[in-house]
C-alpha cells in the first residue's frame, strides 16, 4: 500500500511548478505544490477509481465533448448572489472542483493518443485532486475569454428567441470542449443567459459537463442546489473574489467520496462475459448501419454536422400520455419504454432511416440508468454521491420488424408492456451495472488497455443506435414562502464517437413539461429540414398513440 509521502511524490512528478510555469502563475504553481501533500492527507486528492476512469477514458480518446442542462428559475439572482451559492455548494461536494492530474504534462494529450500509451495495459488510474482555488470566471463561460465567439453566438440567437432555449443554442452547446485536467478550472462550467441590459443577474442558465465524476442526475442536482442556496441567502452577499481558495477553505471542505465501486458491487455474474461475447458478435453481423461513421470528436466537424431538435411536451399533453399509459398496460409503467417504443415505430414509419439491407436486421437502444439507488441507506453517504458518473446502462437490441405498426396496430401497448419489464426487470437484477462491472475487473484492468479498447469500438463504426437517456420527472412546488424555484429543465448531449445514430435526452417539470433534446449528424438523417420532419412524426405519435 502506498505511504501519503510516495502518493506525494507520484503526484508532484505529474505537477511540478516547473513544469507548469507555462500555464499557471508562479504564485499558483507554488500554492498547489504546497497543497497536495495536504489534499492527499485530508482525503482531497486520490486516485481516480475504475469507474470514474471509464468515463476520464472517453475524454482521453477525445470520443465525447459534453452534456448540457438547461434550467429556468422563476426569479432573477445578481452576480454576487450566484458566486455565494456556487461556493456553498462547492464546499459541500467537492467532486465539483475536482480535476484529473494526467500522468504526462504538458504533451498528456499526445501521450494518450500514442502508440506507448496503447502498448500495455495501465492498471494504475491518474490522480485526481481540487483545485487549489477557484475563482467566478473559472466556471462561468460568460466570461472565458477562449470562448467569447461561442458565447456570441448562443446569447444572439438566446436574443433572437426572445429569451427562449432553442435547438440552435443546444446545439452551439456541444461544440464545447472541457479540459479534464484544470489546470484552473473544474471539469463543468456554467452559461449564463440575460435577459435584459443588464447582464449581471440571471435566471437561466446550462450546466455543461465532460462526463467526469459528474452525469446527468449531478446535473438536476446542481439547479436544485442552486435554487436551495439562493433560498438560504437572506442578506446582500459581498463582492466574493474567489468561489474557493484550499489553503483557507479546506477545513469546511468535505472529503472526496470514495470510488463508487467501494461501495457498490458491480462484478457481473459468470455467466454474463460468454453471453456478453455471442450477443455482441451475432449482433456485429446482423445490426442496421447508417451512412454515419464514427469519428474522433475533435475531427467530427471535417466530416460530418451535428443537427438537434427539441420537443416539448406541455404539462397537460404529458398528463394525458401518463394516462393513456395506465390505461392501457396493467401496475406501473414508466414512460421511457413508451418514449422508446414510439422513437423506433416513428422511425420505421418514417422511412427514410431503416433502409436495411440482406441481413440487417437488429438495431439497439442504450438506456443510462442510475447506481444511487443502490447506496447503503445511509442519508450523509448518498449525499456525498449526488455529483459523480454514478450511472450505468441497460442496453438490448430489438429486432426492427418489431416496430412496423402498418398492419399490426394492435401489438404496439403489448410492446410497450414487453419493455417495460425487460428495462424494469434489468435494473431490478443489477444488469445495468455489468457492463461497466466487466470492464472494471482486476482482471481486465491487469491485462487490457481499457483506452485502446474503447477507441476501437468506436472509431470508424456505421452509426445505427439510439442512446435515450430519462433523467426523470422533478415535481416542482408552486409554494410561495420561497422566493427562487425552478420553472423549466433540459437535458441533453450528443452521443459522441459511440454508434448510436440518435440520442435523446429527455426530462419533465410539472411547470413546463417534458423536453426531449434530439441530436444526431447530417449523414445520418441527411438535412436539419429532415430531422425536423422526423421529429414532427414523433411528437405526433407521443401525443396521439
């Protein structure tokens, strides 16, 4: 077992102040050379669990940029309101300042793409730690200067909706990308987006996140955090220069949660990898391709274009969904087998995606599901893991014929029964947690490049897929005695260097509905005007089944 004294050691050969003279000031260089041997003792610096490098791997590989959350509040917070409550909720979960110390710097980026990277197997995950400080500028885009033309563009077209969150700017979000390894900021930001000449108070905002230790759910977490601190602000703050600074703060800092893995079992059973490995073959041979081929995510653009829609259904048009669904299939049925069910029904209808040829004759659907739920029941523990990559996935691959509804209307409510207890029953037997179990074991991690095989599994495939991710109804109270509440959620990503050739991101408000966020690229669907077309179709059957 590694000594606090050789952990110190292993890090400072990754950050060493000399190294980093380029890219930190020397007073920031000396104050984070001082603190790790500090973090290390105080449980915020360690390495980086198995799980948690998965999702670091996919930033490595450059095979994914971000997911977003858009949220409305019901009321305007200044400058100074927001940089308290940030810092509230930084040192309450400290996952959202930490980043990843790559084990080469400053050529990390060349290093992980390179043929020595790829040679053997690296058990041993880079180091993560906080930030030694953290200042405003550091998670609002607003005001990153590295990214003043993107922000130009989302708050023109935000001006030209009329304050609204549109397609467009959802779409100018995942051009994003977020460093992973700081060196003065964390692996989220922050968008703000006002609404009027003054741009120092706001009351929506888009969380954007590059998937380290930090998913979908983190993301909710994140805008009900916000609203809770801003309720807590009872006097006019003061100007805060920084969010966080280590060297005052760390006693009020909670320690980095340990690797989800420590506390939940995800070894699959036995059986799983021979299955795992005759699916996936059988599957390889006979799955639906698109025109789409997977690329590296800083190389997309040369070749393709990313296109996104947004649906929104009303609160009134989802209650009546939520009834038909109850009405129609016996006990408890979610609504993403439904929304699952009418995507593929309207895509077969479509006509226009499902072109199969000989023998292709499967496609897929890749379902994120959420770990906490298997959290001991202990309140300060599952508190400690509201922020984190704390998501697994149930995936299966449905036969496309299944979803031809011209002359079998009648098989389309028992289809949506049948996934509902395939989705239902995988989460209640753990299999959303064997395929990142598989991949974690001692023995893969001991003899396989976990980056290497990842990229191959990407890079160059047909796109055929879908990735459908429901992060959830949030019930949002109407009471008054709180002055700050949400209004509106979003949530949304594209799917990457990974096969799918949709995703759809979907989340609901009692307040304003249930937004699906759809994204996909131009050689798949072949226009915006036809992702559009096809989107209408879905919106039409959500509502009419």
């Amino acid at each position: 077992m590694e000594t606090e004294e050789s952990q110190f050691s292993s890090i400072t050969k990754i950050i060493n102040p000399k190294t980093l003279m380029n890219t930190y000031s020397e007073k920031t260089s000396l104050v984070q050379d001082e603190c790790l041997v500090k973090m290390i003792q105080n449980g915020h610096s360690r390495r980086m669990g198995s799980v948690e490098d998965l999702y670091a791997a996919l930033n490595r590989q450059k095979l994914y940029r971000n997911f977003s959350t858009y949220s409305e509040l019901n009321d305007y917070c200044t400058k100074d309101q927001l940089a308290l409550a940030l810092r509230n909720i930084c040192l309450k979960n400290p996952t959202l300042l930490h980043i990843v110390l790559p084990a080469r710097w400053p050529d990390h980026e060349k290093y992980y793409l390179s043929s020595e990277y790829y040679s053997q197997p690296r058990p041993k995950h880079d180091y993560i730690s906080v930030l030694p400080e953290l200042k405003l500028d550091g998670v609002i885009l607003n005001e990153q200067p590295e990214h003043n033309a993107l922000m130009k563009q989302i708050l023109e077209e935000f001006a030209n909706s009329n304050g609204s969150y549109t397609a467009k700017i959802f779409k100018l979000t995942t051009a994003l990308t977020i460093p992973y390894t700081g060196p003065t900021s964390p692996t989220w930001r922050l968008i703000c987006l006002p609404e009027e000449d003054d741009t120092n108070k706001w009351k929506k905002f888009i969380f954007v996140s590059n998937h380290c230790m930090c998913d979908g759910r983190s993301s909710i977490h994140f805008f009900q955090d916000l609203r809770d601190e801003l309720n807590n602000i009872k006097t006019l703050p003061k100007k805060l220069d920084y969010i966080f600074e280590y060297e005052k703060d760390y006693q009020l800092l909670r320690k980095l949660p340990e690797p989800i893995e420590n506390m939940i079992d995800f070894r699959p059973p036995y059986l799983f990898i021979p299955k795992s490995l005759l699916s996936g073959f059988i599957y390889s041979h006979l799955r639906f391709s698109s025109k789409g081929v997977c690329t590296r995510m800083d190389e997309i653009e040369k070749s393709d274009e990313i296109v996104t829609e947004i649906i929104n259904i009303s609160p009134s048009e989802f209650q009546k969904i939520r009834t038909k669904i109850k009405l129609n299939i016996p006990g408890k049925c979610t609504i993403t087998p439904f929304l699952e069910v009418c995507w593929f029904v309207t895509l077969h209808k479509w006509g226009k995606f499902f072109k199969p040829l000989k023998f292709e004759w499967l496609t897929d659907v890749f379902i994120p599901a959420d770990c906490r739920s298997l959290l001991p029941e202990d309140e300060e523990v599952r508190a400690m893991y509201r922020y984190g990559a704390n998501v697994g996935f149930v995936d299966f691959t449905p036969w496309i014929s299944k979803f031809n509804m011209n002359d079998s209307k009648e098989n389309f409510w028992p289809l949506i029964a049948h996934y509902h207890e395939v989705i239902s029953g995988a989460i209640k037997d753990k299999k959303h947690l064997n395929g990142l179990g598989f991949n974690i074991q001692s023995l893969v991690q001991k003899y396989v490049n976990i980056d290497k095989v990842m990229r191959d599994r990407a890079l160059g495939k047909s796109r055929g897929g879908t990735l459908l991710s429901n992060v959830g109804m949030f019930h949002q109270s109407e009471e008054t005695e709180h002055k700050y509440r949400i209004r509106d959620l979003a949530f949304g990503q594209f799917q990457g260097s990974w096969h799918q050739a949709f995703s759809l991101g979907v989340s609901s408000t009692n307040v304003k509905g249930m937004n699906i966020l759809i994204s996909s690229t131009k050689n798949v669907v072949g226009s915006q005007e036809l992702l559009e077309e096809l989107c209408a179709m879905y919106k039409a059957l959500l509502l009419n089944p």
